[in-house]
C-alpha cells in the first residue's frame, strides 16, 4: 500500500493548481469556445487543459496508477491504483459565470474509493479525506448534520441533461421532498452536493445519470464525515450504476423510502 497520506498533500497541491488555472481563465472567458459532446453535455478548452495539467502532475506522484477522465485525455483501466478525474464539476456553471465549479479527484485501489479532493474554486475551499483519517475543509474536520428527521434537513439534487426518460418520476421524488423537508436545493455540480452533506450544509443529496467522476472524490468524503452512501436500489453500486444517494447517516432510509415510492414503480 502506498503512503496515501502524502499522496493526498501532493493531491491537495495540484488540485489547487489546477482551480488557478481555472479561476484566471475565466476571467476573460470566450462562450464562443464552447462544445457540445451530447445533448446539454458541455465542454470548453479549459476543462481540457485542466485535466491536462492534473493528470500530468498525478502520474508523477503515483506512477503505477491507472486513469478514469472525463474529458478522456488519460483513458486507461485495469491496474489496483486508479485516478477518477473531474476536471471541471459544474461546466456550465463555469460557462455561465455561476460561482459554484470545482476540481474534483477521487483515487480508487482495486473496488474502494480511498481519497477524496475536491476544490471549490471560487470560495477556496478545498474538502478531502484518506480511507481511516476523517474528512477535512481547508485543515478542520468536518462531519455530517445531526439532523435526524427528513423533516428537519435540507436536500440537494440535480437535474438530468440527458436521458429524461424518468423525468416524470424524479419530479413526483421532488414535490414530496419540497413537502417533507426544509426544501430542495440545485448547485449544479454534484462533487460540491456532496461535499456540502459532508459539512453538515445540506442533509441529504440524490441524482440520477451521473458519471464515476462526479462521484468518486465526494463519496469517500462523506464516508469520512460519518455519512452513508448507496445507489437508488439500497446497494453499493453508486460509482458505475449511474444514481447515488448520499446523507448525514440519520435520514438516509427515510429519504431512500420517498425515492423508492417512484423509484421500483
């Protein structure tokens, strides 16, 4: 086993480099240098160059590691070490000048997720956590809501861009949350979703049609703050099933039973 600790600071350090490149570009950001890949799916040259640079500096830190990318300029899979990179969580945020996009770099050994960066760019906020040490914003542990009712807790969600084919269920998932809870929230980057049940400012988040690197580096930080993760079919399977259920732990089969009322249908 590698010395993960250290990894992570080295992690930290171009998780970071990687958000002031970001941050300068948008400065003078074009909107005429936008793709599309898909259906709502977008994508700039600073999404590209970002990961550029992250898998640069990662395959220095931990050579024998594998890559799973968004923007697919490292694209390799199959060794125990492998980084699941996000370059650019809530591109069209960026794209549209919303403050809410962050750097987001889970690194997986064999079938577990065991560190987690995530750098919310514009507050400066940098979340992370190690298998085993706690998980952290900017050097303080955090953990969950104490929250214990669904009740009495704040929800974040996502909307699909794609594959609206469940929309109709997903929008019954929300008017019984928006009856049940404190309210439903849309950041638009699910790393930050996630990151923020971690800190305790939100209690719950779900979301369908989502990619292992929307995931992976939130997870093992909410894992970390003492929350609990699974997939809309109460398994394990959130990292390549496509749909995660993420909370402070307390509520999660109670706001799991609201989205199972639609969900088995």
């Amino acid at each position: 086993m590698v010395d993960l600790l250290h990894i992570l600071e080295r992690t930290k350090e171009i998780a970071k480099e990687a958000g002031a490149f970001i941050r300068e570009e948008r400065k003078n950001f074009d909107l005429e240098k936008v793709e599309q890949k898909g259906l709502n799916d977008l994508v700039s040259y600073v999404d590209k160059e970002a990961e550029k640079i992250i898998v640069s500096r990662l395959e220095v830190i931990l050579t024998e590691a594998d890559f799973i990318t968004e923007e697919g300029t490292a694209a390799r899979d199959g060794k125990a070490y492998t980084w699941i990179i996000d370059p650019l969580d809530g591109t069209t945020n960026f794209i549209h000048g919303l403050p809410v996009y962050a750097v987001s770099i889970g690194l997986r050994y064999k079938d577990e997720i065991v560190l987690g960066v995530v750098y919310e760019i514009n507050q400066d906020e940098c979340f992370y956590a190690v298998k085993g040490h706690g998980a952290y914003l900017n050097g303080k542990r955090i953990q969950v809501s104490k929250a214990r009712r669904l009740a009495e807790s704040l929800i974040a969600t996502g909307f699909p861009y794609s594959g609206f084919s469940k929309i109709d269920d997903y929008l019954k998932i929300l008017r019984s949350l928006m009856e049940k809870s404190h309210g439903v929230r849309r950041v638009g980057s699910a790393a930050m979703d996630l990151c923020y049940v971690a800190c305790g400012r939100a209690e719950g988040f779900f979301e369908y049609n989502l990619k292992p690197y929307d995931v992976a580096a939130g997870a093992i930080i909410v894992m970390e703050a003492g929350g609990k993760i699974s997939d809309f079919r109460q398994g394990s399977d959130y990292l390549f099933g496509g749909d995660i259920l993420a909370s402070n732990y307390h509520i999660h089969e109670e706001l799991d039973a609201e989205i199972q009322k639609v969900w088995r249908k």
